[in-house]
C-alpha cells in the first residue's frame, strides 16, 4: 500500500517540477526576448547616428566639392596666366629697348614691370600651399572615407577657412571610426552575452531534465535516492531563478528603467544596523567579522536603502564564495573625506590576479570557473554592485595581492558635504 501511494506521489512532484521548469523555461525567453529587442534598439540607433554623419559629410563635401571646381578652373587659367605675364614681359623689354634708347626709363619700367611679376609668381606659389594642395588632400581623404578607411587624417598647418574644413574633417572622421568600433564591439557584445545566459541557463535545465528522465525511467528507484534528486533539481530551480533575478534587475539598470526610492539617510545609523545584520549572519557561519566607523561627524547620503544593502551583499557574498568559511575574515572600514563617504570591504582570501582584476565587473566574468560554478556564482554580482554604486553616482574598485586578500572601496556622494570628516 505504501509503495502504491509512493508512486502516485512521485509524479505528483514530478509535475510540480516539471511546471517550475515550464516557468522557468518560459521566463528565460522573455527575458532573453527583452534583451534582444533593446539591443536591436540600441543597434538601431547606432546605425541611424552613422548614417547621419555620413549623410552630413556628403553634404559638406559636396558644397566644397562645388567650390572646389571653381578654383581648379581658376587654377587653371591662373597658371596659363602665369605664362602669359612671363611673355608679355620680354615683349615689353624688347620694346622698351627698341623703341625708347632712354636706358634709365626702360630700367625703370622694366624693373617695375619685374618686380609685378615677381609678386604675382610669389601669390601664385601661395595660393598652391594655401588652396589647391590642401583641396587635394581633402579630395584624396574624402575617396578613402568613401571606400571605408577611416583611419585617414590629413595634416594641415593652415589657419583660414579651408583649414577648419580640414579639422572638421579630421573630427568627423574619427567619430565614423569610433561609430564603427562601437558598432562593432556592441554586435561582439552581443554575441557574447546571448553566449553566456544561453550557457548559464542551459547546464541546470540540462541537470533537470536528466534527473527527471531518470526518475521516469526507473520507478524502482530508492526513496532516499529520489530525495537526493529532488534536492538537486530544486537547488537547479533555484539557481535559475536567481540567474534570471539578476538578468532582469542588470536588464532594468542596463536600461535605467530601475526604480530608485532614494531618501536623505544618516549613514551612520544606516550602516550601525546593517553590519549588526552582517555581524550574527556571519558568525552562525564562523566566519570572522569587523567593522570600524572613521567618521569624526555625522554624515547624510541620499540614497535607497534596498539597492546599498544589496551592492554589500553582493561584494560580501562574492568573498565567501572565494574565501570558503574556513578561517575567513572580513573586514568593513566607514570613512569620508569632504565630498564622499568611502565603504572598505576587505578580505583574507587567495586575492586575484592582477592580469584579471580589471575584468571582474564584467558580467558573466569568473576568475575560476571550476571554483565558482556551485549554483549560487551567476557571474553578475559584481556587475550589478558596479551599475547600482553608479545609478547613486558613486564609483567602484578593487585592489588585489594574490596569497593576501582582496580590497572593495565604493564611494558615495554627500547629500550635505560636511567638513571634518576623518579619512
């Protein structure tokens, strides 16, 4: 009787974790819908931006184009003018000297008649360096632009119109190249982060399934191996809902769509119950934990309780996980100088090194995979403690020695800047 009413339980639970699965299932291509609709947003702005400059450019480039023909042909006959002025000078010399014999008057005329020539020889070499070279430069530029080189950048050391042409052309093309790195490292970020939360979803419903296929496959399994299963497809369930968790809240904060219920707090009050929480949570796990207070006078902080409570959270909560709760110590230190207050967290851990510090507020980053895969890591904590310290308008960072531990410094502005305040 009991084995009859066992089987009637297990698929009981077995649908029950099947719907959980089904929701979850459900959920992750919401989200990764949702993501996918901004980033083509976001792609699609980029490209209209780049279409704009290259709309705008044409346009300018065509206007200089047209006044660009002129002074060739003014080029042009300028230079056959230039033959012309050397002829009709030997003519006047020959006449001067057939006609005149008054050698001091021909002199006179015709050093008069030099010295003209030799100004407008001394024009036409300036208007070559001033006009004509640099319109060619700009002209051989625009053609490279045209075949998608934007390396390209004419020198110039002129100073008139055509000069702040050449520099609006050397602007505008470094904005199309940084368009296009921008376009391009956004698609590659794409990629990557579709990569990621398809791999990071896919391990614990893959765990799920097999587990779950098992069961349906072997009625005969013991009842304390199928607790053992269910057990592990709930901490699966588990894990995906709070990967999902994350992706949404970093979704809302990579979008500002995140709500902020921000209010003037005394940070001292604020942070005294907040590591008292800390304080019994930590030492049920035997863990080692302090926390000192710096402050020489009372300081205010305008912001949402929630979100700071959550960024310690993360930062304490990723040190466990790389520290374990064997003879670990973490240490909070509450400082300010005159604009912001400082939160130290620091740790007795193996540290980081120094060649993949800079990435660890990457999302989905994890320093050792091998160590940190354990159904809790979504390799976003991090990334989220970063985009809520911003959204309050203060910054981020880490300081690493490996075999020594791991630094943690945020800051946050005072809402009324108080002088006297220890650092």
């Amino acid at each position: 009787m009991a084995d009859k009413n066992w089987f009637r339980i297990i698929p009981d639970k077995i649908r029950y974790r099947l719907d959980s699965f089904r929701n979850s299932h459900i959920e992750k291509h919401r989200l990764e819908n949702e993501l996918r609709k901004k980033m083509f947003a976001e792609h699609m702005r980029n490209h209209e931006e780049i279409n704009r400059l290259k709309k705008e450019f044409r346009q300018k480039i065509a206007g200089y184009n047209r006044k660009h023909d002129e002074l060739q042909w003014y080029h042009r006959n300028n230079r056959l003018s230039q033959i012309l002025i050397v002829v009709f000078n030997i003519f006047i010399w020959v006449i001067i000297f057939r006609f005149f014999g008054a050698k001091t008057l021909a002199i006179v005329a015709a050093a008069i008649i030099t010295i003209g020539g030799v100004i407008q020889f001394l024009f036409n070499m300036r208007l070559e360096k001033m006009i004509f070279k640099p319109i060619g430069s700009l002209r051989k530029g625009v053609e490279e632009i045209s075949k998608g080189n934007y390396d390209i950048e004419i020198k110039s050391e002129i100073f008139n119109e055509l000069g702040i042409l050449i520099n609006s052309f050397n602007s505008m093309a470094k904005k199309l190249k940084e368009g296009e790195l921008l376009k391009k490292a956004y698609e590659e970020n794409r990629k990557t982060l579709i990569a990621n939360i398809s791999h990071d979803l896919k391990t614990p419903i893959t765990s799920i399934q097999g587990y779950i296929e098992t069961m349906l496959e072997r009625p005969d399994i013991p009842q304390e191996t199928v607790n053992k299963y269910h057990q592990i497809i709930y901490n699966n369930a588990a894990y995906l809902n709070k990967l999902i968790d994350d992706l949404f809240l970093f979704s809302k904060l990579d979008m500002q769509k995140l709500e902020f219920h921000q209010e003037d707090i005394s940070i001292r009050a604020f942070m005294a119950d907040l590591m008292e929480e800390f304080q019994y949570e930590l030492e049920d796990r035997s863990i080692k934990f302090s926390y000192t207070d710096t402050l020489s006078a009372e300081c205010h902080v305008h912001m949402d309780r929630k979100r700071i409570n959550q960024v310690f959270r993360n930062i304490i909560g990723n040190a466990i996980k790389f520290c374990g709760e064997n003879d670990t110590e973490i240490n909070v230190r509450l400082y300010a100088d005159e604009q912001n207050i400082f939160f130290d967290i620091s740790d007795n851990g193996p540290g980081i090194p120094g060649d993949k510090l800079p990435n660890i507020f990457d999302r989905f980053y994890r320093i050792d995979s091998a160590r940190t895969k354990d159904l809790m890591s979504t390799g976003l904590g991090l990334s989220i403690a970063k985009e809520l310290v911003e959204a309050h308008g203060g910054r981020i960072s880490a300081t690493s020695k490996v075999d020594s531990g791991t630094r943690f410094t945020f800051s946050l502005p005072k809402s009324e800047p108080i002088r006297g305040d220890d650092k």
